[in-house]
C-alpha cells in the first residue's frame, strides 16, 4: 500500500459516498392497547359480514380492504413514523401521504413469502402490529442479501431480522424485500395492519409553513 513520506495515508482524505441508505423505521406506540382494543373488535365484526375474506391471499390469512370506524386512531401511529421517516430524509419539505391499507389476520402455521411492494406505486411501506407477540419475526433483505452476493462476515451480508411485539409499527422503502415466517404460535392469530404510501411534495405557494405530515385514503395499488 502507498505511503506517504511521514506515514500512512490520512484517512481524512478519503470519501465515504453512500451509494443507498435503506432505513427500517420503528417504534412501539405509547397508547397500543386502548387502540388495539377497538381495532379487534372491528375485526370481529368484518369477519363476521365476510368470513371469507380477499381472495388469493396466503395460506391460513384472512384478508380485508374494509376502512375502520376508528381510523383516525389507526391513522396516528401511521403518522407518526411517516414524519420521523420525512424528517430524516426530506427535512422542512412540506409533503401529503397518500395512503391504502388492509388487515390480515394469519391463523398459527400461517407465512409470507418474499415480496416487495414497489409495483403498487407506492414510496414507502409498513405494518401496524394488533397482535404480533410470539406470532413470528418479519425479515428484510436486500437484493444481495437476499441472492447471498455478499461474503459471509461482510458488512451488510445478514438481513435483518424483527420479532414483533402488540402495537409496534414500522416503515420501510417499498422496494425492500420482506418475509414472515411461520406462525410458531399454537393458539395465537398474528393480526396486522400493512400500508402503502405514496409521499407528494406539496406546492409550496400554498402553504410554505405547514410541515405536517397529511394522509389521504387514496387506492394507490
């Protein structure tokens, strides 16, 4: 390796170019219970009027587009991680959400194949977890990681793995491969709420000092 006369090369003078920056986004909400509490009763009653739920769903997953009564509860969660997520990456730009979501209910032995969800037109994407404690962890991989191009004790070479808990919720890119593994549970339902959003920079002629996050139900899919 070339040296300088004095040394080694400084490290100062070399640059670290970030080629991507994929950021999974989560946090458990404070309020999840009284929250979870009326989601589930919902989901009773949807179950009840459509017992079959979505068609060409997963094995052992029940599936619905219906909207909740309390959607402005569901909604704040959402909002939350979708601003940590613009004010990480799009500071003081003012921006709408236009979101879909759908419920799955996936009964013990219950998973979900690698998928992503960028042909849905959608910017971001997520799930709120109603139950999710000991249903099975949901993993993330990247393309290499996934393909295994990556060198075992690389960096970056293992995907990342989440074991979920009752009222977290997260946020990642659309285009980021993501699995979930049999339901181990022998009893227990994971039942979840996954969102697509698509981010639009508003006009700045409009507004220029409202940076708050606005979701709008729109079936972007």
């Amino acid at each position: 390796m070339a040296k300088e006369k004095d040394g080694p090369i400084s490290q100062d003078i070399i640059a670290k170019i970030p080629v991507q920056d994929t950021r999974l986004f989560y946090k458990r909400w404070e309020n999840y219970e009284n929250l979870n509490n009326l989601l589930l009763n919902e989901i009773m009653t949807m179950r009840e009027k459509d017992p079959a739920g979505m068609p060409e769903t997963n094995e052992g997953c029940w599936r619905t587009l219906e909207k909740y009564k309390c959607e402005g509860e569901l909604f704040k969660p959402i909002s939350m991680i979708l601003a940590a997520w613009t004010d990480y990456f799009m500071p003081k730009i003012p921006v709408d959400a236009q979101m879909v979501y759908w419920t799955n209910v996936n009964e013990p032995g219950a998973a979900n194949m690698f998928h992503t969800h960028h042909m849905a037109n959608a910017d971001l994407s997520g799930v709120y977890y109603v139950q999710g404690g000991g249903t099975g962890v949901i993993r993330f991989a990247t393309h290499e990681q996934l393909y295994k191009m990556i060198s075992p004790g690389m960096p970056h070479s293992n995907m990342i793995g989440h074991d979920p808990h009752d009222g977290d919720v997260l946020l990642f890119p659309s285009y980021l491969q993501h699995d979930v593994v049999r339901n181990p549970h022998p009893t227990r339902q994971r039942i979840s709420i996954a969102f697509n959003a698509k981010i639009v920079v508003k006009d700045l002629g409009k507004d220029p000092a409202k940076e708050k996050i606005e979701l709008n139900q729109e079936n972007i899919t």
